[in-house]
C-alpha cells in the first residue's frame, strides 16, 4: 500500500518501491545524467517513480506488447514524465516500447532544435513532427480570445494520426495531480459537471488510449525534478495566448487552501478516487427509482 499522505491503493505485488535496494546500484539511465547525489532528490526521484507506477497498475496502462506514444512538449512535467518512464522500463517495471514525440506547432520563437538535440544526445528513439497550427487558430480566432481550446483539438488528431503511423496502442501525456484538480474544478465552477481529466481514456474511434501516467503526482515535484536536472525547458506562452484566466483563478484558489490548510489538495484529490453514487443527485449513475424501503410491519406497542 502507499504510505500515509498518498494515495492509498492496492498494488500488484511487481515492485517494492519502498526496497532499499532501488537505489544500492550505481548504474543510471541517461536521462538521470549529472542528478544530484543528495537524499533529497534521491527521495523526489523515488517518489514520482511510485507514483507513477501507482497510477500505471491502478488503471490498468500495460498491454502486452504496445508501443507508447510519449508527448514532449518540453515543459517540466513533459520531461519528468519521458524520464520516469525511461526508468521504469529500463529496471524491466515497464514492458512497454516507448516513443518520445514532439508536435512543432509552428508557434513563432519556437526553439526547434532543443528537443531533437537533446533525445538524441540521450539516444531517445523520437520523432518531430511539423505541423503549423498556429497559424490556422490565429485565423479562426477572433482578437482577445484564447487559442487553447481549438490548438489542443488541432494538436490531438495529429497526435493520434502519428501514433497510427507508428504503430502506437496510446498516447502519454505529462498531466499531473494538479492539472487534473484544476480541470475538476474549471467544470464545476464553469461547466456545471463533475468531470475531470481521467488517466485512462478511450478515444473516439475506439482505436487509441490516452494515459496519464503522472496522474498521482503533484506539480511543485515534477517542477524540482526538472530544474534538479536542468533539463531544456521551453516555455509554454509562446503563442502569447493561455487559458490563463480561468485556470489561474483556480490555481490561485487551490494555492490559497494549501498555504491555510497544508495536504488539501491530496485530500481533494483522494475525494475524486472515493466517489459514492448513492450520496450524489445524478439518477443515471445510481437508481433512485428503485430504492425501496422494507416494510417491517406495524410499530411495537
């Protein structure tokens, strides 16, 4: 079971993530070359690396023989997702093949080169792909409204193009604890559901997954893991458009309950993992209808 402050959720007995002996060996994978030697990151390191094998069993990520398509966008949680994985696989955890892919969106300033410099400095199997996007959304866009929305649409049929290419059973993505708070919240402040972004789905056409891997993780890790290895780390703004507002409004909030109330957001989270149908107002997801009452007979004079 994970220890107390994570979720808690039952583990098939393939890894002892709390064993010693993960860390006895000198060899490292080199996506971990140049890591600090100190007990604090090796503590960070062995975290995330639970977690998202947490997140891996509890839904069910590993079918045999598939291919993933990771996507790096060179952000934070994008390389620490690329870096835990290549983990996994690499210590026999993860028996997967793995696909590290960037989407050039044609955003301008892009650094083009990083990424594939960098994979193939760390002999990371990749591909880039160019498609200019940007310049379809400035067009379809009006002035002062946000891109996110259509440039995520645009971006995921050519992800999922991609991985039928190259033969991929899934796409990864770098989406963690906090992003999935956050797109709860976003809908039901917003939307008026409750619905957030899950770990395992399946696309429309029924021939793709999309997991998220870094489901358990918290953000503020994933941010000191990245910068603990000084990873080439390209901004996410620059199409000069986020669906900023909303979003940090949000986070903003969710920051507000961690400073007054410290583990709130891993309780909140927890609470996505512990729903009671019966306790909610939703008849399609629990039979009201027929709900009945036994009838006892008449009271005891």
């Amino acid at each position: 079971m994970a220890p107390q402050g994570d979720i808690t959720i039952a583990l098939r007995p393939t890894f002892d993530y709390l064993n010693p002996m993960f860390d006895e060996t000198d060899e490292i994978h080199p996506l971990f070359a140049g890591a600090p030697a100190s007990t604090a990151f090796k503590k960070l390191r062995k975290r995330l690396v639970r977690q998202t094998r947490e997140a891996i069993d509890a839904y069910g990520m590993i079918e045999p023989g598939a291919r993933w398509l990771v996507c790096l966008s060179g952000g934070k949680d994008s390389y620490t997702l690329l870096a835990v994985l290549y983990e996994l696989q690499w210590r026999g955890l993860l028996p997967v093949d793995l696909l590290a892919c960037n989407l050039d969106q044609g955003q301008p300033g892009f650094p083009a080169t990083v990424l594939p410099k960098f994979l193939s400095e760390h002999g990371i199997p990749h591909r880039i792909e160019y498609q200019d996007t940007y310049s379809i959304v400035t067009e379809k866009i009006p002035a002062n409204r946000t891109f996110c929305a259509l440039c995520s649409r645009l971006r995921r049929g050519h992800l999922y193009r991609v991985a039928r290419e190259e033969g991929c059973s899934a796409i990864v993505l770098g989406h963690h604890r906090d992003d999935i708070l956050e797109t709860f919240f976003m809908n039901l402040f917003h939307g008026g559901k409750l619905a957030t972004m899950p770990p395992k789905l399946l696309n429309d056409e029924g021939d793709l997954f999309v997991y998220r891997p870094l489901a358990h993780a918290a953000e503020a890790d994933c941010g000191r893991f990245a910068a603990a290895l000084d990873y080439p780390i390209i901004p996410c703004d620059l199409c000069g458009s986020q669906d900023g507002l909303q979003r940090q409004q949000i986070k903003a909030l969710l920051d507000q309950w961690e400073a007054n109330h410290p583990g709130r957001r891993q309780v909140i989270f927890r609470a996505l993992t512990n729903m009671n149908p019966s306790h909610m107002l939703d008849p399609r997801h629990f039979d009201f209808q027929s709900l009945l009452r036994q009838d006892t007979g008449p009271p005891t004079p």
